[in-house]
C-alpha cells in the first residue's frame, strides 16, 4: 500500500508515503522516522532520533 501527494508542497516536495510492514524487516530497520501532523496541519513535526525498529520490532 502506497500514497503520493497530487502536488508537491510549498517546500518543492511531494510527499510519498509507504507501508513498511509488507517489506523484510532487515531492509527498513534503520530507517529514521518522519513526523508530521496529518490531522491539523500536514506540517512536520520536530525530528525523531528513533528509526522503524525502535517502533515496529
């Protein structure tokens, strides 16, 4: 499962989103994880030091 914004942001950016559970927990374990406010604003949140294993495994 899959999400692509229809255009980029004020940042230049378009925004991708990937469900990481049907992938080989070895391939995204180090990943660092990517806030943001998805209900309010669609804005970032502040950085997270934490990557998809401190959360999923």
């Amino acid at each position: 499962m899959s999400w692509r914004a229809l255009k980029p942001g004020r940042d230049g950016l378009t925004r991708t989103a990937l469900n990481l559970r049907l992938a080989d927990p070895d391939d995204v374990a180090g990943i660092r994880l990517q806030r943001f406010d998805g209900l309010h604003s669609f804005e970032d949140l502040p950085p997270d030091t934490r990557t998809v294993a401190d959360v999923w495994f």
